[in-house]
C-alpha cells in the first residue's frame, strides 16, 4: 500500500506527516510500503506594493499606535502561503536579515495569547497550529531588526494545542473573531480609515469567513496577496509513481480543495482513477476538503481525519487498513 501525502511543504524539510508515518509504519504496519509528499499547487504571489503599504508601518517603522488606532487592529491569516506573501511583500527587509528557519527558539517569543491587555498591541489570527508556527518563524527573523515586535502582538488560535475536535478551519475561526470584537469594540476609536481586520488570502478563498464577519457588523480589508494553480510537474511525478506501482493500491491524501481540483482536473490522473477506482483510498484532511472531494468521488469512498495531525491521519490509515 502506498501513501501519497498531496501538499505543499518546505524545501529542503521532511515532511512532519510523511516522518510521522515513516517512524510507524515499520513497527505497527508492514502494509504501507511507500510514503510520499507531492506538491500538486503552485502559488503566485500579487499585489505586493499593496499589502507592503499596509504592514510596513507596523513591522518594520515600529509605528504602533498609529497603526492601531487609523488602520487595523487585527491580522486574519488562513494559510502558510499568505504569511510567505507578506514576507516576500517587506523582501527588501528580509534580504539583509539572517534566515533562521529552524523551530528550535521559538519559545524566546513573548507572544500573549489572551486579550487582558490588548491596547497598543496587534490581534494575530491563525487558522491553526500549522499556520501559527509559521507565522512564530516570520516574527523571529524579523526581531533582528525589531526586537521588541514580538511584544506588540497578541496570537489567537480556534483551538487548544491537545484539544482533540477538529475545529482549526475559517468557519470557526470567524467566531473566535468575533467573540473577540464584541469584548473589545468599545474600547476601540473608530476613524474613517480604520477597518477592524486586515484579511489578506487566496484569490480562491472560500466565502465562510468573509460572509461570516460581515454579519457580524465587523469591517475588513481583505486583499487577495496570491493565485493558486496545479503544479503540472507534481501532477506528472504522481501519475508517474502511481503507474509504476502497478497493482498495488494507493491512499491519496488531500490537504486542501485545491488540491482535489489539481488531481481530478487533471486529464491522465482522472482516467487513471476511473480506470481502477478500486485501487485507491481517499483520505481528507478536513471538512472543507471532503466537501470538494465530494465532487468528484462517492461520498462513501471519503475517509475525513477528525483532525488535522500526523497521529490522526496516521490513526486513519490504520483504521482503513483493519477494515480491508
């Protein structure tokens, strides 16, 4: 049985997933026999000046009350790809600084993560663990050249790190926010430029958040800061392994909508899976993402993780192998 882990990942890194399974697979389950990460997206960034134009006072100028009190009071980040288009958005900042890549000093971060003394500082919200981990390495990189930045920042998760429902998605995140605002609203001044959120994201971001903060009378700033595509070249590499795999079957893993567009879109992936459907196993990482897998397969051929970790995808696997 083959694993195909259908995501995007740091060059260079193992991938924690396919290290996970790598680690288990030996002592618990001779039955998986390759294990593969596959970027199947490839992202574009845009509108640069833009969002450089809105973050630049903050992060590098230092300029915090202003900042706070004429423009945002919040960040809203859904993805690692929209922390990497801020970043590549201050690069003449970042060309001069020491990349530090590394997880290993994050804990000399003094980020709060309550809102008890919120005034003069910025409200960070990420999506999940994942995307707030990223977000940590961008702020440690830029300490080099403010380093008390960290110490202006408030970070703002859906859930705890050991809480076990899967709730780390846009929907939920929205009424954190929300939450959040109706607490603090009336201790905000209000200007003609200020708008509540800065919500930088995907030209194809779902409409759940969005919907979600205009109901709830929040003002936003939302600007799209990348394009998604298929990645041609891990398309190729995917069909490629698959067919010299032969009879064996395979667990496509998707992490994303995007994603299943990119395999089901794609002319030989698609006829290869409605030539043998029975040779693959269909694994999603989340609700948003069976949602769009529902488009293209039975919903009964589906197998959602009931949260987004190595240990459950690695509990699934298992699960699906017990079963067959």
């Amino acid at each position: 049985m083959n694993v195909f882990l259908l995501k995007t990942n740091d060059s260079g890194q193992q991938d924690r997933y396919v290290e996970y399974i790598l680690d288990r697979k030996t002592h618990e389950h001779k039955a998986i026999t390759h294990v593969e990460q596959i970027n199947l997206l490839k992202f574009n960034f845009k509108n640069l000046d833009l969002i450089k134009s809105k973050l630049f006072m903050f992060f590098v100028e230092k300029n915090y009350e202003h900042y706070l009190n004429d423009y945002s009071k919040c960040l809203i980040l859904t993805s690692r790809q929209t922390i990497e288009s801020i970043q590549e958005a201050l690069s003449e900042v970042f060309i001069n600084l020491e990349k530090d890549d590394s997880d290993s000093e994050q804990s000399t971060l003094y980020l709060e993560t309550s809102l008890e003394n919120h005034q003069n500082k910025l409200i960070v919200y990420c999506v999940g663990e994942s995307t707030a981990s990223r977000f940590k390495l961008f702020i440690k990189n830029l300490k080099q050249i403010n380093p008390d930045l960290d110490r202006h920042l408030i970070i703002r998760l859906v859930s705890e790190p050991k809480k076990s429902e899967y709730k780390q998605n846009a929907c939920e995140l929205s009424k954190l926010i929300a939450q959040d605002y109706e607490s603090i609203k009336s201790s905000l001044s209000f200007t003609d430029s200020f708008k509540y959120a800065l919500y930088p994201c995907s030209s194809i971001r779902r409409d759940d958040l969005s919907k979600n903060l205009t109901q709830s009378g929040i003002s936003y700033d939302e600007i799209n800061t990348y394009d998604t595509g298929p990645c041609q070249k891990g398309l190729d590499k995917l069909f490629k392994t698959i067919s010299l795999c032969q009879n064996e079957a395979s667990f496509l893993v998707f992490f994303s909508p995007s994603g299943c567009d990119a395999v089901f879109l794609d002319p030989k992936m698609k006829t290869l899976i409605q030539n043998e459907p029975l040779k693959f196993k269909f694994v999603s990482i989340g609700p948003s993402t069976s949602s769009k897998l529902k488009c293209y397969v039975d919903n009964s051929l589906i197998y959602e993780l009931k949260e987004p970790s190595p240990q459950a995808l690695w509990d699934k696997l298992k699960s699906i192998l017990n079963e067959s």
